[in-house]
C-alpha cells in the first residue's frame, strides 16, 4: 500500500514532519482495534497537532480520494478503527488533548476530542465537578472516541451515557470546513440537532474537534456492597427486582463465578471465589441517611432474591477494591486463553434473566469457555467467549454462539449493542434490529454528508 510521495510531503509541508507516518513499523499498531478482526494497514498516519491542522487534514485526505478512520486510543470493540481495505488514512486525535475549559459557575466543560476519559474527571473533580459517564475503558480511551461511540459505563444505570452529558460540538465536514451545533446553554433549540446525528455515528459522518460536556455537582454521600449469590439467575433476578422495586442505585454491576474467580487470581481482592455470581452495588445521594436508607432496601431486595452473603465496604479504600475487580474483568479473562471475544447485547432489565439463561444454554451448546459480566443495572450484559482465534474449528463454534446472542437479544426486545457500536462487526445486523426502510434513510444521510464515501467506509450503515 501506498500513496503518492508528493501527497506525502504535502502533509509533512502542512503537518509537519514528527506527524506523518508512511512506514510499515510505525503502522501496524493502527492496523486493528479491540475487536477480533482481521488487521488492515493504513497507507498513512496523520497526527495533526492542532485543531486547525486537523481540519487541514481531513479536506487533504478528501480531495486526495483516501479514506479516512479516525483514532482516540483504538479501545473499541467492534472494529470502527480499523482502516479501510487498501490505501486509506487514519487520522489520531493523541496530540488534540486539551481541556479548553472548566466552568465550575456554569457547570459545563470543553475539551479536544484527545483528553483521555479518566484525565477529564480528575480535572473536574479537582474543581468539585462531576462528570458520571465512565466506561470501563476510562484509564485509557478517549473523549472524542466516547462521544463517537456513545460510551456507556458502570453509572450508567442512574446517570445515563455519553449522549446524556454532550451539549453540543464542533466537527469537520468533508471539506474541512467547521460546523458548530449546541452551546454552553442547557437549552438550544437552534438549528437541527447535529450533535444528536453525531453522537454514535462512529466516524462515519464527520471529525470532531471539540465537544462540550455537561458536569454535574458530585454526590454528598455513597455506600457500595457486594451481594453473593449461589446461583447465576438469582444474581440476575436480584437486578430486575431492584429496579422493579423503584430503587435506583448508582451502579448495579454483575460478575459470574468464571469471572469472580479469574478477577480474584489476578488481583486478590477478596471476593467469594465460592459464589455463582456476585453484584457489586452503588448507592448515592444528597445525605447520609437517605444513601442508607436506600442501602437498606437494596440489601432486602437481594437477601430476598436469595444472597448467600452481603458485603459493606467500610471505606473508600475497600470501596476502591471492589470497583477495581470489576473494571478488571476483562483483563482477568483475558489472561485464561489467547482470544477473548467480548460482546455486548442488551435488554430489558426486566429481561435479564432470560438473557442470563440463554447465554448459559448457547455456551453448553456450542461447548465454549464463556465469563459473564456487565452493568446488569440497565441490562447490558458482556458474554466474553475464551478461545484460540487459531483453531479454527473452535472459532466456528466462536462465530456461531455470537450469532446465537444477537438472535436472543433481539427475541428479548433487545438491541445487538448497548456501548460497544456497530462497526464492522455487527453491520449486517442492522437490518434485522431496524428494517430495511431504515438502513435505506441512513444510507441517504450518509451520502448527503459523505459524497465519497471516505468517512470510515464499511463500519455502522453499509
């Protein structure tokens, strides 16, 4: 793969050279996500430093017919970062850090698609702000990469996701020209709401440069518990009547006894290695009593649905722990086989328990090594299938279980995501979740913004 040397050296001449990357070791690592895809070598990698620059490169690219992808820290899991097929370019957003602004009066925030999640809360927290969403990625993905994917994460049950705290944004059309949508108001209603169409567009529409976050005052108080059940379904019949009972804990978060134990090994945590599943549950709010309170009915719900044990973090260091364990589950499993395959279906919480079941029952079938874990709290399980993507006999049985999970999801009113995008992975479900009319008016909305095709061909709409 290559592209013209003179296209070349019009980038360094723009871009500077440390900015510009044509060579196959400096490629590779941009040749794949977090998915398990096949790899795709860009022919270029651009990494401009500036929000001008940024829009200088995308009109390049265009007028020069490459196909552009992109890239936060590439975390993702459905394959959106992976490069178009043949001469295409990515474009990283590693260099666009900046947090543009804090406004603690009006509690709001501006930064560049670059700013790494988790650097974002710190920063808002040290001005006693709160900004909720945090997926489990959070220490390493980045903004920009969170707004195009719409980013869930462990709060999402009580604070919502990524879409819930975007007030507006600036992106680059396909000529490299800025379009500003939203403000730092809570209200606007002018013109259409492009920021809604961008948000989980997955790059397919147009390059953000900057976004404006919604912060939140932090709650005054919170208890977190650990709740151990004997048995998978209880643990999932716990979630559904919990919410069922009106009570809305910050985080609900599930973890299997395969996922229980490998987080144990890894980390020595103190988690009942003899549970069938555990939920580690959050609880906050404006006061003491009214986070106890609220505790209290927590713990009645899952003693009723059948906890063996329920566990009180005493501080926040122990607090600490358990969130700890849980962000690590992947990882943990990771560690057990050389392929993780990492899904995401969500459902009703009302339908998590037939979800849990068919999980299970798609696992024996297909005789695979499946960890279950996710935010049960709004129904967003992650089956994690551990394999050998090298035998291939095993990675059909792989291939026909993932079918297997869309096709209950969507039997249980579900949806094929609920964070981790459509990408290359799921595209050719999309018509099976929507209808044929949809994917057509998309189509049509992808070409009125893309002429070219050459925003992230492939991924999302296809």
């Amino acid at each position: 793969m290559s592209v013209p040397k003179s296209l070349v050296a019009d980038f360094r001449k723009v871009l500077g050279g440390d900015s510009v990357f044509v060579e196959e070791a400096d490629l590779l690592c941009y040749a794949y996500d977090s998915a398990v895809l096949e790899q795709q070598k860009p022919a270029v990698a651009l990494a401009p430093s500036t929000r001008e620059l940024l829009g200088r490169a995308v009109a390049m690219c265009y007028q020069a017919g490459l196909p552009i992808t992109v890239r936060g820290s590439g975390t993702n899991l459905s394959g959106a970062t992976v490069p178009a097929p043949g001469d295409s370019a990515v474009i990283l957003t590693s260099k666009l850090n900046r947090i543009l602004e804090i406004n603690a009066r009006d509690l709001y925030a501006v930064v560049e698609p670059g700013v790494v999640t988790a650097r974002f809360a710190e920063a808002a927290a040290a001005e006693g702000l709160f900004y909720p969403p945090d997926p489990g990625s959070r220490e390493v993905s980045t903004l920009g990469g969170n707004v195009a994917l719409n980013a869930g994460g462990l709060r999402g049950l009580k604070y919502g996701v990524t879409k819930d705290y975007v007030m507006g944004m600036e992106f680059f059309d396909h000529r490299g020209e800025t379009v500003k949508t939203g403000s730092r108001t809570i209200k606007c209603v002018t013109g259409y709401n492009l920021a809604g169409l961008m948000l989980a567009s997955e790059g397919t529409l147009g390059v953000f440069s900057s976004i404006i976050l919604k912060l939140l005052p932090p709650p005054k108080a919170s208890k977190a518990m650990l709740a151990a059940f004997k048995r998978f379904r209880d643990a999932a019949e716990a979630v559904a009547e919990t919410v069922a009972a009106r009570i809305l804990p910050c985080t609900l978060e599930f973890m299997d006894a395969k996922c229980i134990r490998a987080a144990e090994s890894f980390l020595n945590a103190g988690l009942p290695t003899d549970a069938g599943a555990i939920l580690l549950i959050e609880v906050d709010g404006g006061s003491a009593e009214g986070v106890a309170s609220d505790a209290e009915e927590v713990k009645a719900v899952c003693l009723k649905c059948g906890a063996s044990e329920i566990r009180e973090a005493d501080d926040h260091r122990e607090k600490a722990r358990l969130w700890e364990a849980r962000r690590n589950a992947l990882p943990s499993l990771a560690r057990l086989r050389p392929t993780t395959v990492l899904e995401d279906a969500t459902v009703p919480r009302s339908r998590l328990p037939e979800m849990v079941e068919a999980v299970a029952s798609l696992a024996a079938r297909h005789n695979l090594e499946v960890g279950v874990f996710g935010h049960a709290g709004d129904g967003n399980l992650h089956p994690t299938i551990l394999c050998d993507r090298r035998d291939p006999e095993e990675f059909a049985r792989v291939e026909a279980m993932v079918d297997g999970i869309f096709e209950a999801a969507l039997g249980l009113q579900g949806t094929l995501s609920g964070e981790h995008g459509i990408g290359l992975a799921k595209a050719r479900w999309m018509e099976k979740e929507t209808n044929r009319a949809t994917v057509e008016f998309s189509k049509r909305i992808r070409g009125a913004l893309d002429p070219k095709g050459l925003f992230n061909p492939g991924k999302k709409i296809v």
